[in-house]
C-alpha cells in the first residue's frame, strides 16, 4: 500500500448527514430534537412505571421494559450524533468511533428484533394458551428469553465488528449518511468485502429475518384465535391490537430488510437514509404509544408514577 493510502486510512470519516443544504438543517434539527425527545420520554416512562408498579410485573411487561430500555439506548446511539452535525461544521468521527457506534447500534438492533419475537410469542401462549400461561411464561422462561436476545445480539454485533475493523478504508472518507452504516462503510473500502456480504445475507438473516417469521406465524395463530371469539366487541378490540403492532413490527423489519439485504453495489444513499430513519428514530418512537401507553394498567401506573401515589397489584 503506498503512502496516499496509508494517509488516508489514518484520516477520519465525515457524517455527511441527512442533508448537504443548509438551509435544511434548522428544521430537520427541531423535527428530530421532538421526535427523540418524544421517544426517550415515551420509553424511558414505561421502563419507570413498570419498574415501580407491582401491578405490572406481569411476563408481557417485564418483556416491554426490555424492549423500552433497548430503544431508549437505540437511538441514542445515533441521534444525539446527528443532531449535533446537523449544527456543528466539524462532522468527523474518528474509525474507533465509528466502529463503537456501529457495535452498539447493530447489537441493540438485533435485541430489538429479539424482543419483538418473545412479545409475540407471549401474545400467543396468552390467547391460544391460557391455562398454561404460567408455567409456558414463567419468571424463568421471560428471564431466559431476555437473556438470550441480549446474548445473541452482542455476539452478532462483535462479530461484525471484528471484520469491519480489518478492513481498510483507502477512498474518500466521506459517509453520505447520518451515523456509521455498514453498506455506505462498505462502498468506502478498497478491501474485499465479499466475506462480510456473505455474513450479512447468512447469519444476519438468522437474527432478522427468522424473529419476523416468528412474529408473522404468532400472530397468523393469534388470528386464528380472534376469528373465533364469540364477542364482536372483543374481535374487534383484540384485531385493533393485532394490526397496530403488525404495522409497527411490519414498518421496523421492512426498513431493515430492504437496507440491508442487498448488494452493496445496488445501495442508494438516500434511499438507505430515509429508510434508516424509520427504524432508528420513527419506530423505538411508536413502540411505547402501541405497545403501551394505551394499556390501562399502564395508564393506572403512569398517573401513579406522577403522583407519588403508591398502587398494589390489586388496583390492576
């Protein structure tokens, strides 16, 4: 390698972010500061009141806490960064950086995906399953599923990161991206990048692709379930639940799917952005509003949590 490109790789990546225009950057910083805002006090409330609540110590909300906690720390992994470059003249973040910020993205990512499964799974056992709830969802099952998402998502992340660390980045230094992506990182390479390609399309898919199939066959048996209801109040209730946290699981696995599972050469940059904004700011965001916020229990433990007011399981 010659001198050029020894110097080049030393040199930091520059965040292009989600505009060149500066014009833009004023209004896209006050949209993102509310939608992460809003999505930082939506989850981090939720992981509060259930915390609190013995009312909410129930498997479905000790799986939500998880799922909270870890959309909290998702999008904290990449917006802050974003909102600072969307101001700031010097959007440089050095490899060690970038490398750290894909790790926890990518881990917290797949834990997500992980969590969304276990949630169907504990809908399911819930509807088609009731008398056997307790023992198919005890503390030890939720406790274990937990772990495992956790486990097998930091294990995924590293991973990646040890491949993406030995390649070498001997082009231009520019992301047209808003944080450390792997298929605009990948276009930036002078190196073969054919083996993590592979390891995207292969074990990737192991923790994408086999969640979402889960979660899809979940709720085909939910269906099941809800079309035999005697009630038709309770049909409909229980199809308004379904169809709001398919639409949500549908808009998060849709995103990734069509950022990641292609070739790097058929990447588009801005095309990749938008659908990144989905699943990192616009879906951790809604999670609480359909998962949660419209739950009595967790209405009865919120005004609990802002009054001071102490509530036992009874209240529930």
């Amino acid at each position: 390698m010659d001198a050029a490109n020894k110097s080049s790789e030393g040199a930091p990546f520059i965040l292009l972010g989600l505009t060149t225009r500066p014009e833009q950057r004023a209004p896209l910083f006050v949209l993102f500061l509310v939608l992460y805002v809003a999505g930082i006090l939506g989850n981090g409330l939720i992981v509060a009141a259930i915390r609190v609540s013995p009312a909410l110590h129930a498997p479905m909300y000790f799986l939500l806490a998880h799922l909270s906690f870890a959309d909290l720390c998702f999008t904290s992994v990449t917006v802050p960064k974003m909102l600072a470059n969307l101001l700031a003249h010097d959007r440089s973040i050095s490899l060690v950086g970038c490398l750290t910020q894909m790790y926890f993205f990518f881990a917290l990512g797949v834990t997500d995906s992980c969590l969304l499964a276990a949630m169907a799974y504990d809908r399911y056992v819930a509807i088609r399953h009731p008398l056997h709830y307790a023992t198919r969802m005890s503390r030890t099952v939720c406790t274990a599923l937990v772990g495992t998402a956790w486990l097998v998502s930091h294990v995924h992340s590293l991973l990646h990161i040890l491949l993406m660390a030995r390649l070498s980045f001997c082009a231009s230094h520019q992301v047209p991206h808003f944080f450390c992506d792997h298929q605009p990182l990948l276009r930036l390479s002078c190196s073969d990048t054919r083996h993590i390609q592979l390891l995207i399309f292969t074990e990737g898919a192991a923790v994408v692709v086999t969640p979402f199939l889960l979660i899809l066959a979940s709720y085909g048996a939910i269906a099941i379930a809800i079309i035999r209801l005697p009630s038709a109040s309770g049909r409909l209730r229980a199809v308004s639940t379904c169809g709001s946290h398919l639409a949500v699981v549908g808009l998060f696995y849709g995103t990734v799917i069509a950022v990641y599972f292609q070739p790097t050469s058929r990447y588009e940059a801005e095309r990749g952005r938008v659908a990144t904004v989905m699943y990192t700011v616009v879906t951790p965001m809604l999670n609480p509003v359909i998962y949660s916020l419209r739950n009595r229990d967790v209405q009865g433990a919120l005004r609990a949590l802002f009054t001071g007011r102490r509530i036992s399981a009874s209240d529930s």
